[in-house]
C-alpha cells in the first residue's frame, strides 16, 4: 500500500480516509494467495489463477477514470471470464467454464450459463460482450501454467461416462472454487479498508474439549440395566472412532446420550485426522438454544462456538464483548471458527445458493467433521440434493460426516442411489440388542374419537400431552378444555411459546414433588398441554401420558419421546387417535395406521424400516425432482441463479407477523414505525406464523401494517392473546 500518486495508473482501491490506493497488480496477487490457501490441493493451481484473473477487467481506462472520482458504471467482471476462456476452453473446457462462471459472477452471484444471443444477464452473452483494452496486465501479472492432467482426473473422478453426475459435480465444485474467489477477495478488501488486520477467528481447542468430554462421561454410574446399555451403546461408537470412511451412521436411541456421544466422536475424529473444525448441524430452531447452552456449559472457554441462524444476531447478544461480538459476526459471513452450531435450511441453503453473502462460507466446509442432528429429518423432496452435497463434502473436499438419529433409514442404500455409488459408509452401531430398555412407553392405536371424548380420556391422568396436526385443532380443544391447560402453535410468538414452556416444566416438576407417583392428583392439579407438532422438536417435556393425531410414524415416535421421558413410571402409554372431522388423507398416514395394525411394538427397528422404505419407494420420483441435472445436460449452461432461487428447504406459504407481545417487542415496533427501516432477523422472537390467507384477512381487516418495509406488524393488541396467539377477529367481537 502506498500514498496516492498522479502517476497511479492501475488501482483496484482507494482508502480515502487514509489516503492510500490498493493497485490491481497487489490486489490480484493477495487474493490468488489468499484463494491457495484456502483451497484443497487439488483445486490450488485453479484458484490461484481465477484469482488472479477476477479482477483484471479493472486495467480498462474507464475504470481507471472511475477511481478518479468520474460518475461512472463499468463493467469489469467478465473480462477475466474472456481470458479464461481463450486459455483454457481447447485444453479443458469444463475448466475454461468452472473459470468463467467464478469470474463473472464474484460481485453479483455465479450466473445462468444460458445459450449463445440468450438473456443479457446470462454467461454466455455477457461473454460475447466488446470490451474496452485491458491486455496491460499481462505487464504486471503471471499466469502460470496448470497441469492439466491432475486436473482432468479429478474432473474425472467417479463420472463413469454419467451426464447427470458430472453435471452434479462440476455444479458443486463451482461453488466451491467461488467460494474461495468471493472469501479471499472479501478478505483482501477488508485489510486493505481497515487498519491492515482482521478480526481473530473463533477458536476452540479440540483436545482441552475432549477431555472434559471424558470426565462428564466417566462421570455417569453405570450400575441401572438402563445405564449400563447406554454405556455399552456408546462403546461400540468409541470402538469404531479409527476406522476410515467417508459418512458414518450413529443410530441411538433417545436417552442414550446420543449428542454427547456423537461430539467425543468428532472431536476424536478432528483430533486424529487434524480436522479444521466441527460443524454441527440441527433441524429445529427451537433446540438451538439447549444444544448450544450445553455445549458451552460443557466446554467453558475452551471452545468459542460459532452460533449462525436466522432467529440469533450477536448484536442482539448481551453476554459477548465487543471484540468477541466483531469476531462472531464476521464468522458468520465465512464460517472462520472452529466448532460451529447451525442449522440444516442455513447449511444447504448456502451450499446450493449462486450468492457471493451465503456461498463464501462454502469453503470451510472443508476438511471439517460434519454432525446431522435428526438426520431422518431431511425432506424427501430435497433428498438427492441433501445426500449429494454431504457426499461430495465427504469425497473430494475431505469432511467426514455423521448420521445422527433415532430413527435410521436404509441411509446406505439411500446414498448409493441417488448421491454417490461408492461412498464409504461405516454404521456406529451394529448390535441393537440394547435399543428395548430405552424404551419407555408402549404405543396403541385407539382410533377415531370426538373432541370431547379425547378431552375427557385426557384428564383422567395426572399430566397429559395432545399433540394435533393442524393449528386451529389445538385452538379448538384448548377452548374446550377444563382445568390447567397449556397451549402451543405457531400462532404464539416464539416469545410467549417458551414463557409458556417455562410454565409448564415449572408446574410438572412442582406436581411431582406434591405427588411423587402422581396418583391421587386432583382434577384441579391435572395438567393438559394441546400442541402442535412443535413440541416433538426437542423440546425435553416428561408428561405421564401422550395422545398423538395420526400422522407419519416418525412424528409419532417423536411425539412419544415426550411420554415418560425419565423413565420413572411403569406402563406408560403413547396413544395415536383420529378426529371424527374430515382429514385429507396422505400415504403417511395409510402407512402409519396398518403399521399400527400390524406391530405390536411400532419403535421396533423392523417397524422403521419397512416405514421409511415404504415412504421412499412411493416417493421415488419426488427424491430427484430438485437435483439440478434434471433441467441441464450441457455444463455450458447450467442455470446456477435460477436454480438457487428454486432451492427452497422449508416449502411453506406460511407468512410471519410481528405482535407486541412485550414491552420490547412494541418499542420494535414503534421504530420500526418511525423510521421504516426494519431487520426481519431483530423480531424472530416476536414474530407468529400465519398462512398467506390469514394475512390477508388480516390485512382486511386494517390489523396489520408493514410501514413500507415488508415486516408486518399487529397495530392492535385485541387480535392477539398470550395463551391463544394471534387472532383473526378482535377480542371486542368474540362472543
């Protein structure tokens, strides 16, 4: 960096403030660097040149003015794209067009490749484009020589003459060189623009955590038949830690420690093979905060954990310092920590994305162990998508990655199918002998039942849990219902749900000191809690009995991991009713009811199997219909852009409505009015989920307003109660 000179000819950058230029000669030099460093060895010589060459449109005159202070738009990014193209499209054209794609799009998203005169915005007609001079950086930058043979076989690897596969990878291996383009371009640029540093990465130390790992596990007895199977679970696990594969499968059965076990496994695993960092990865935002919370309960200051979801921002968080909360932030633009906890939609919503923001995180997915959390839980429309992008992460950027879960699908051949033929898979745990005494409640199917009838079948327990599968059903019998009750749905801000939580744990923990039993409970003391599904996402309630709505046998299995949960209580039961009301039937639910039928004991792992091969055999074309081969045969024009904004993990027509549930939540609200500026992320806590249909009503009924700014917001406390959620008639018309 030098003070700025008229003679200055080829700058990149320019710090007013300091008065220093960035020339294009440093800048391309720092990110080549930066882009090797980055990468996997066999990408390296790749990278070093698409950095090198992403920039190099900045030699025209006009940009050049541009620096200058003229007025003016120039476009430089497809310059770099032309010279790729000329080097490498004889050799090598999947190479000449990974290059180009990366080049083109590292300001404003890898592009659709399109076909020759197509849209002004796609690859192949931006290329075509008559640029002004800028053959002088040959004068300052060496490009050097690839070879092309070690390239050409790692292209190669696993094609098999397969159009769809190789299409899958060159897609995949794109983003991954973009990634390290955008990352190490973003990095140059910011020391550059600051003081020459950047904020310190979040560390952990894998070894101090492992320990502390080992201590809390030999810290458990193992003297209860209940404790010594979960120890001898575990065991096979820790056995196994040495044996080299690519995708591991830890299926363990709910209370046999299963997420303690599976971070001594990766900790073990990054120990060994001088792994990067640990990712882990959950399903449900509502768990994000206990599987955190132990985590650093666990860990202390041995491990700065990474923590990047839609409903956290650290500049909400109190508890950091200013110099930690700069460190987490940037973070979470690139994922520059060493254990990180995130979840499944921000995971694969970044490795399929065209964007410079979410792709940039892509790279440090490398050489990294990879924890699925509830892998069962993977939609069955985004399945081939899912299973392949682990796959790839596992085979050519040198993760491993583990399959947590209770309920195991036929994984292995799962992955063979449809992500990649070969992938060396290793099940954890081979002797299910153990899985009966984690069993704590049995299942009976009782069928169809009115309201009231379940109601009354409800509260002849001590504490009983109603889950349904639709939010107005949980309204309807929370209404209906007598005594202490509880109700949960998304109709609640996710405030008002944990106060309600909170609630509910406080009342069954002080019910069991008064009635340590529970028999004899009076009517007044008996506790119903109506729910939607939400509660089978982790949340750790221990009620004497649950009743589930028929729907697919994993939702049942989860809902009954809420029956008896410490396993004090003998003969406990999980039923599954019907409504006598019209419900549209689905092939979970036939599947389910003859499973119910024909199993004494559904959670038997021979009741899982043939429950998920069932499922996947009827929804066989659904697995592949997001896999991006299905729409492009020709890498020359794969459309990246389009199908990233095709990509959507949670497919929902649900809309979100903030609601003044608290003195915070309405100061929100009000600048939000004032200035009608508004981050969405700032009100997750204070935000319910509503179909586009009750928006609109709402909207009818002047209930809500955005204030211009897209975030809708309840202006009247009358459409929203704390125990119902929010309500579509005021309060002053409810008879």
């Amino acid at each position: 960096m030098r003070k700025i000179e008229e003679k200055e000819k080829y700058i990149a950058h320019k710090n007013k403030e300091k008065g220093k230029i960035q020339t294009i000669k440093e800048h391309s030099e720092n990110t080549a660097r930066l882009c090797m460093e980055m990468s996997i060895p066999e990408l390296k010589e790749i990278n070093r040149i698409i950095g090198l060459l992403h920039d190099i449109g900045k030699y025209q005159n006009s940009f050049q003015r541009r620096m200058k202070d003229e007025k003016i738009r120039v476009e430089h990014s497809i310059c770099g794209a032309q010279i790729a193209k000329k080097m490498y499209e004889k050799p090598f054209l999947a190479l000449a067009y990974l290059m180009e794609y990366c080049i083109a799009g590292h300001h404003s998203g890898i592009p659709d490749g399109g076909v020759q005169n197509g849209r002004p915005d796609s690859l192949n007609t931006r290329l075509q484009r008559e640029m002004e001079d800028y053959s002088a950086y040959q004068e300052e930058l060496e490009i050097p020589q690839i070879d092309l043979q070690k390239v050409i076989n790692f292209f190669a690897q696993d094609i098999k003459n397969d159009i769809d596969f190789l299409i899958d990878k060159f897609a995949f291996l794109t983003r991954y060189c973009f990634s390290c383009l955008v990352d190490a371009d973003s990095e140059d640029t910011a020391r550059f623009c600051g003081d020459g540093t950047l904020p310190e990465d979040l560390k952990t130390n894998f070894q101090s955590c492992l320990e502390k790992v080992n201590r809390k596990l030999q810290s458990f007895q193992a003297e209860t038949e209940l404790q010594k199977a979960r120890a001898l679970l575990q065991k096979q696990v820790f056995d196994k830690t040495g044996e080299k594969a690519e995708i591991y499968l830890m299926n363990m059965p709910t209370g046999s420690g299963k997420t303690l076990c599976s971070v001594k496994f990766a900790l073990e695993k990054a120990i060994a093979e001088k792994k990067k960092r640990i990712i882990y990865v959950i399903h449900f935002l509502s768990v994000a905060d206990q599987t955190v919370g132990m985590f650093e309960n666990l860990f202390g200051k041995d491990a700065q954990i990474l923590r990047h979801q839609s409903t956290f921002s650290y500049d909400d968080a109190e508890d950091f310092s200013e110099d930690y909360r700069i460190s987490a932030k940037r973070a979470t633009e690139n994922w520059s920590a060493d254990f990180i906890v995130t979840t499944m939609v921000q995971f694969l919503g970044s490795l399929y994305s065209n964007r410079r923001g979410k792709l940039r995180k892509v790279h440090n997915m490398a050489d990294a162990v990879l924890i699925f959390d509830e892998a069962h839980l993977m939609p069955v429309e985004y399945l081939q998508p899912c299973l392949q992008g682990i796959a790839f992460l596992t085979r050519y950027l040198n993760s491993s990655a583990v399959f947590l879960t209770a309920t195991m699908p036929d994984f292995p051949s799962l992955i063979q199918t449809y992500a990649l033929e070969n992938s060396k898979i290793v099940n954890l745990v081979t002797d299910t002998s153990d899985f009966e005494k984690f069993k704590k409640c049995k299942f009976s199917y009782i069928g169809k039942m009115e309201q009231e009838t379940l109601l009354s079948k409800s509260r002849e327990y001590a504490s009983s849990l109603i889950v349904v599968n639709k939010k107005r059903t949980a309204r309807e019998l929370y209404r209906q219902c007598t005594g202490k009750k509880y109700h949960l749905s998304t109709y609640l801000a996710a405030y008002d749900r944990k106060r309600i939580l909170d609630e509910i744990r406080k009342e069954l923990k002080q019910l069991e000191v008064d009635y340590p039993n529970l028999e004899g409970v009076p009517e007044d003391r008996r506790i119903t809690v109506i729910s939607t599904s939400l509660i089978e996402a982790g949340v750790d309630l221990d009620m004497a009995v649950v009743f589930r709505q028929l729907t697919g046998l994993d939702s049942i299995l989860q809902a009954g991991g809420r029956c008896n949960r410490e396993g004090r209580r003998q003969g406990a039961m999980t039923f599954v009713f019907e409504l006598s009301e019209d419900q549209k039937e689905d092939e979970r639910m036939n599947k389910t009811r003859g499973l119910l039928k024909k199993y004494a004991d559904v959670s038997s792992q021979e009741c899982i199997r043939e429950y998920y091969n069932c499922m996947y055999k009827l929804r066989e074309t659904e697995i592949e219909k997001h896999a991006i081969h299905n729409d492009y045969k020709d890498i020359r024009q794969i459309g990246f852009k389009s199908y990233a904004e095709k990509f959507h993990l949670i497919e929902s027509n649900t809309q979100s409505v903030v609601v003044g549930c608290n003195e915070e939540a309405k100061r929100r609200i009000e600048d939000l009015q004032k200035t009608q500026i508004g981050n969405p992320r700032k009100f997750q806590n204070y935000v319910c989920s509503v179909t586009q249909a009750e928006l609109d009503d709402l909207i009818r009924q002047h209930a809500v307003k955005d204030y211009g700014t897209g975030i809708f917001c309840l202006i009247s406390d009358d459409y929203y109660d704390e125990n119902l959620g929010i309500l579509f008639e005021g309060k002053d018309y409810i008879i």
